[in-house]
C-alpha cells in the first residue's frame, strides 16, 4: 500500500509542474480576454454620434415649434381683450389674424405630413422611396417656413402687447 501511495505521490508531483504551466496559461488567457473586452466596452461609449437623418430634422423643427401652439393661444386671448378695450382695433385684429393663420398652418401641416408618411418611416427610419423622399423634400421647405411665420407672428403680437 506504501508503495502505491509512494507511486501516487510520485506521479502528483511530476505532474504538478505541468498543472502549474497549464493554469498559468489559462490564467493569462482569461486575463487577455478580459482586458479585450474592457477596453472594447469602453470605446463604445466613445462612439461617434450619428448625423441626423432628413426626417430627424424635421421631426426637431417640428419638436421646436409644437410648444409656442400653447403661446399662440394665450396670445390670441390677450389680444382678443386688447380688441375689446380698445377704438382702434386693426393692429390686434391683423395680430390675431397672424396668430391663427399659423396657428391653422401648424395643425395642417401635421395632418399632410401624417398622411404622407407612416410611423415606420417616421419613428423607425424605413428606407423612403424616390418619390417619399420628394415628399420629403417638400415638408422640410414647408416646416421652415411655418417655424418662420410662427416665430414672425408671435414676435409681432408680443410687441403689440408691449
């Protein structure tokens, strides 16, 4: 029993360099391969942000724009009282008229652009088509020049009211 114990030992021992050498390369690969991924984990938070796509920009002019509705309509009030207190009323008649001009553009505009394009093309960046892109085209001119009347109509109501 000695001499198997003894043997047992024996071979333990000349194999344990070869244990030891074995772990240690599975050591420095697992290092390796956790260092790999730090570091690549890192350098996708440092990612470069994508540019805008055309319907991003719009859906922004859009998203800038949608809040001053509310202002359009606290304007229109005021200026309707203005129109009752005052003799000469064709300055804030020709306000509010503005107002609710783009106020009604704002809100046509929306329901075209509804039309035209689905949630996919809007929401999800699906792929337009040479004549959706067209359409496109024409909504982005169209959504500039309703931020311009909007903030031109705002700006010239708020002066009245001064």
């Amino acid at each position: 029993m000695f001499l198997f114990y003894s043997f047992c030992l024996k071979e333990i021992v000349s194999l344990l360099p070869i244990k030891i050498i074995m772990m240690k390369k599975q050591f420095l690969l697992l290092a390796s391969l956790l260092l790999t991924l730090s570091f690549s984990c890192k350098n996708e938070n440092k990612a470069v942000p994508q540019e805008k796509t055309q319907m991003q920009e719009v859906i922004a002019i859009h998203d800038e724009v949608m809040p001053k509705m509310e202002t359009i309509g606290k304007l229109i009030g005021q200026i309707e009282d203005k129109i009752k207190a005052t003799d000469t009323p064709e300055a804030f008649m020709k306000a509010r008229q503005d107002l609710r001009d783009s106020n009604k553009a704002m809100m046509d505009w929306m329901m075209r652009f509804g039309d035209r394009f689905d949630g996919e093309e809007i929401m999800k960046g699906k792929t337009l088509s040479e004549e959706k892109q067209q359409l496109l085209d024409e909504e982005e001119t169209k959504i500039k020049a309703l931020r311009d009347q909007m903030n031109t109509s705002i700006k010239n109501a708020e002066e009245l009211l001064k």
